[in-house]
C-alpha cells in the first residue's frame, strides 16, 4: 500500500519551472494598458479653516503681500518733492516702482482633476495617403459637475510704492530697512490732526486701521469647466508642430 502511494503522492507535488524569455519589440506593441487617477486639491493662503482672514498669521501685515515690478520703472527727484518720495519717471536709475496686493487671502478648492493616460491619434502631416499616428499624452480633464471653488480669494487694498534708495537697470540697491522696500512699506488710514500744517481730517470708520491703497478686491463663487486638455510630445509629424 505505501509503495502505491509513494508516487501518487510524488506526482501532486511535483511543478515545472518556466524559464524567462525576453520581450521583443513585436511584443510590446501588442501590450495594450491604461491608468489614471482623480486629483483634488484645497489651496489655502493667509486665512482660517472658517475662510475668513488669518489676522494672527498676518499681524505683521506687511509680510502678507505680493509684490510686482516691471523692468526699467524708476523715479527720480522733481521740484517740490518732499519725504523721500519722488515723481519724475526715468527708465534708467532711480526709485524703483512696484505694484503691491496687500492683505492677500484666499481658498481655492480643484475638487476633481482627472489625470489619465491616453492614446492620440492624428493625420501625419504632408502624407496624401493620411497615415495614422499613434502617441502616447496625459490626459487633464475637467467636468462642470465639480466645480472649482474660490472662497474669499483677493487683496484688501492696491497700491503704487517706491523704495527709499536707488538702483538702476542692470543693479539693484540695498535699503538699511525692510521699511525701505517699497512692498514692505507700512501705512493705514488715520485720523490726521496736523494743524499747525492746516491738515485736520478724521479717516472714515471703515478706512480707520486700514492699509492704504485705492482698491481692493474679493472673489466668492464656483468656476465651472467642462473640458480636456492634452500634453504629448510634439515633433515634424504633427500639423502644429
């Protein structure tokens, strides 16, 4: 009886071993695969998990700002100028000038961004026949149904400043103090009672405390996009390339 079970037993054990062959190029082409994924992103700048302002983050306001200057955008010193701040234009040395957003705030939430691998196909271009070409591109896509959301998204106030030193074109100055700088530049509304200089007004509650500037801006609502965009490799193939 045990030697009739022996190579019954040997014969469920036993398994083959396949070797690994190489996959030839004929091979890949025949590999057929796709992947995605769905993205959602919530970027939030300078604010609270409520949306409303970080006045802890920013209680240095002046850190909580973006700053732009254009190239080739001084002034230099007029008649009449006083403090430091100047008003004819130059292109060359001078004042630099610079566009300030401050109070700088805002929630913006991409809640599905999808992300996919895919197959374009188009005409190859100057074949009368037209020869079909196969690429390979990343796929983004949007869909009106998830719309992005912009909450509070904007800048209290808008404002030209100029630094306190100079620079020119090709180099740039170096003030002693962030105060210097025209986009760290500290200045609220506030009551002004200078009379001696005949200055007497009183800012209105809502400028009082406020940064100075002549605009400012706020955004709330839904973006909805319906579409799709795709990257590849672009090369003489292609019409547009």
């Amino acid at each position: 009886m045990r030697k009739k079970m022996l190579p019954i037993l040997i014969g469920l054990l036993s398994f083959h071993v396949a070797a690994m062959e190489p996959l030839t190029d004929q091979d890949l082409q025949e590999v057929q695969g796709q992947a995605g994924a769905d993205i959602s992103l919530k970027l939030s700048l300078n604010q609270k998990n409520d949306g409303t302002f970080d006045n802890t983050l920013c209680s240095a306001v002046e850190f909580c700002r973006i700053g732009l200057s254009v190239n080739k955008r001084f002034v230099t010193m007029g008649a009449g100028d006083t403090n430091n701040i100047f008003t004819v234009a130059n292109s060359d040395s001078g004042h630099k000038l610079w566009v300030v957003l401050k109070g700088i705030q805002g929630t913006i939430e991409i809640q599905k961004l999808g992300l996919d691998g895919i197959d374009l196909m188009y005409s190859k271009k100057g074949t009368a026949t037209g020869e079909i070409v196969l690429k390979p591109a990343i796929q983004l896509s949007y869909t009106a149904s998830s719309p992005i959301k912009i909450h509070n998204f904007g800048f209290s106030a808008l404002s030209i400043e100029q630094d306190s030193f100079n620079s020119t074109s090709t180099l740039e100055g170096v003030g002693p103090t962030a105060n210097d700088y025209g986009y760290l530049k500290k200045s609220v509304y506030s009551d002004i009672t200078d009379v001696a200089s005949g200055k007497v007004a009183t800012a209105s509650l809502y400028d009082r405390g406020k940064e100075t500037g002549f605009t400012g801006l706020m955004m709330n609502g839904n973006l909805a996009l319906n579409g799709k965009i795709m990257v590849f490799g672009c090369d003489g193939s292609h019409p547009r390339c």
